[in-house]
C-alpha cells in the first residue's frame, strides 16, 4: 500500500476510534446524570447540528485551502474541544447549558475536519493508484475495524472509571490524526482549478454551486434524501434506544460496547465478503437489499425481545449486511464528481444526508418518553422499511451500475 494512503487511514482509523468512545460516553453521560432519555437525544443534537452545519460551509473552504491543512487546523483545535469537556463535567458549578456548548463546539471542528478528509481521500487514491471501488471498501472497512474496537472499549472504559475521563481518549486521537496528515500526507494542497475558478467567484456562489450541482443529479439526490431518514433512525437507535434499553436491563453499561462489537464483527467479514465478491453483484441489487434487511433489523430487535444474545446476533447480521453500502455509494459519488469540486459538493451530500442526524436522537428521545421503548422502536424499523424501498422504485438509482470508461476497459481486458 501506498505510504500517504497508508498514512491517511490510519488518521482516520485513531480518529474514528476516538469518536466512537465519544459516540458512547456523551449520551450516557447526559443520561445517568439527568436522568432523562430526551436530554440524552438533545446531547446527540448538540454535537450533530454543528457539526452538519459546519461541514456544509465549509465546502468552499476545502476547496480553496485544500483539504489537507484545513484537515489539520480542525483536528488539532478539536484537541482542546474534546478535552474540555470532562474539564467541564467535573465542575458542578457549570449548568448543562454551557457543557451543551461546549458539545456543539467540538462537533463543527469534526464536521470541518471530515469534510476535508472526505475531499482528501479520492485525491491520495488517485496519487496511490489505487481503484474508487477498492480504496472506498478499505476506507468503510477502516470505519468498521473502529467501531469494533471504540465501542466495546468505551463499554469497559465508561464502567471502569465513568463516561466523562474516556473523553480524554478522542482528543489524544485527534492530536495523532493532526500530526499524521501533517507529516506524513502531501497531497490535497489546494489545486491549480480550484485556486483559479476561486478568485473569480465568491464564497457563497461557490456554496451556490455544490447545491446546483446536487439538484442536477438524479442519483445523488436519491442518495441524499434516503441516508437523511435512514441517519435519522441510526441516531435514534444508537443514543437513545440502546441506552435506554441497557439501562432497563441487567446487563450494565458494558453492554453499550458488547452490542457495538457484535455489529463490528459482523460488518468486518461483511466488508471483506464484499471486496471479495464486489465485481460480480449489481451494486443497486446489493444496496437496496442490504439496506432493506440490515436497516431495520436492529430497531426490531430491541422492540421484539429483552433477550441479549438474540440482540447480538442481529447486530452481527446487520453489520455485515450494512458493511456493502458505504462502499457502494461512495465509490459512485466520487467518480460522478469532478475532483477540483469535491470540497463544495461532497459537503452539500454530507450535510444533507445528516441533517437528520442532529434530530433522530431528540425524536427518539421524545418518542421513547412518550410511548416506551419497544413502541419507539417499532415505529422506527416501519420507518426504516419504507425509505428503503427507493433502490427497487427509482430508475435514477440503476446509474449505480452504470460502468465508468476505464471499468470498460478493465472489463474487456478481463473477458
């Protein structure tokens, strides 16, 4: 493998190791200390606005900086971000308020920070030589590998010594992600197109264009509209559902992790199924399927049974039906954008799709106070059924099969 690409998913591996610790410990924190599934679903809010909101506008930013140093400036800011909040938890002067701030703030530099790794990934594939398809399955199998490892260890960290010193973790991740991509990562300079196209064009018209081009595109806007619901009911299900239901149970807190694992262990050997068998599926085929089953399966597990082992092998089940998707789809986006307009359109995509991130654990939260968990839930897996029929009712989403010129060529060679 390619040192930069090498270099570039381990930051983000560290990264997202540390964020999904974060993932875990925020919302317990909020729920054990207020006793309250809708504040734990307001946590959830607090980090995922800003961060969607600072992920759309800086876009542009991307674009003209280049992904990497603006890579770095969010990472190493998000250091201090990070750490303040257990400095704030261990105050009991300071109100919920304040440390609700201090979330937000540490969620717009990640969303700063991942719109440009996001923009920075295609650009260190193509100075690899290394195929979309391939570098996007080791990128989601990274993802994967993370949330395997994260989550069981924020479930035995969180019981060992509480939610609010495991913080301390995500922001050293983030200190080693900033100086990784700093030493080690040299490509993702702002380019020549970009720096061009940039003087003659204001910041809100560059905005105005990633928007105009999403508009334009069938697929993309299909895309769009179907990860916003389906993020909706992950969120709702990861910060609120789970939570709560762990908490109702006798198993502890170190069952918010083991439920992580087993969907971990399953979306890794889903992931390496699929990089393996990648070639000969209909990508739409494989999406609209796996999303279909793998979606709800969670959301019916927790509204179906109390029983833990049967949650796990759910999870396991789903992670490997779910590890297909990411893949799939950003492997699509990447090649049906020009690169000098990653930044701006990426950012657009992004943001949309988890708009209703910010919103899923509130609803999930209100939902689960005012009709129970297990009728919550229910709600959520019909939900998430529905949406997910778009890949088989849309002719936009048969563009997922459509071969580029050089998968052609590769294709004929291969005959």
């Amino acid at each position: 493998m390619n040192r930069q690409l090498g270099a570039l998913l381990t930051a983000e591996a560290l990264s997202m190791l540390g964020s999904r610790i974060t993932f875990v410990a925020v919302p317990w924190l909020v729920l054990t200390t207020q006793d309250s599934a809708l504040l734990a679903g307001l946590a959830g809010l607090a980090e995922m606005l800003p961060y969607v909101l600072a992920g759309l506008i800086g876009g542009p930013i991307v674009d003209r900086v280049g992904p990497r140093p603006t890579a770095v400036a969010a990472d190493t800011a998000s250091v201090l971000a990070v750490a303040g909040i257990p400095l704030l938890a261990y105050c009991d002067s300071v109100s919920l308020g304040v440390l609700l701030a201090l979330i937000a703030l540490a969620g717009a530099l990640r969303g700063f920070g991942d719109a440009a790794k996001r923009a920075l990934l295609p650009r260190t594939l193509a100075a690899a030589g290394v195929s979309t398809e391939r570098g996007t399955a080791l990128y989601d199998g990274i993802c994967r590998a993370s949330t395997l490892v994260g989550l069981p260890l924020a479930g035995v960290l969180i019981a060992a010594f509480g939610p609010a010193p495991v913080l301390l973790f995500d922001a050293l991740s983030f200190a080693a992600s900033a100086l990784i991509i700093g030493i080690l990562v040299r490509v993702g300079h702002a380019d020549a197109a970009a720096l061009a196209e940039s003087e003659h064009q204001g910041y809100t018209a560059a905005l105005r264009d990633g928007f105009r081009y999403v508009r334009s595109d069938r697929l993309i806007l299909g895309v769009m509209s179907m990860l916003f619901a389906t993020n909706m009911f992950d969120q709702a299900f990861a910060t609120v559902f789970v939570p709560v239901w762990v908490r109702e149970s006798p198993h502890g807190p170190a069952a918010l992790g083991v439920i992580g694992t087993a969907f971990g262990l399953g979306a890794v050997a889903g992931n390496i199924l699929y990089t393996v068998m990648a070639p000969r599926l209909s990508r739409r085929l494989t999406v609209g399927v796996c999303f279909f089953l793998g979606g709800p399966a969670q959301l019916l597990a927790l509204a179906l049974t109390d029983r833990m082992w049967t949650v796990l092998v759910t999870a396991a089940l789903a992670g490997a039906l779910m590890s297909t998707v990411n893949p799939i789809l950003m492997a699509s986006v990447y090649r049906r954008i020009p690169t000098h307009l990653h930044g701006r359109v990426i950012s657009v995509l992004i943001a949309v799709s988890w708009a209703g991130i910010p919103f899923g654990g509130v609803i999930g939260g209100w939902a689960t106070d005012r009709l129970g968990l297990q009728n919550a839930a229910l709600v959520a897996a019909l939900g998430y059924l529905a949406v997910t029929m778009a890949p088989f009712l849309f002719p936009a989403w048969r563009e997922l099969d459509a071969r580029t010129r050089s998968e052609s060529t590769r294709a004929v060679v291969a005959a």
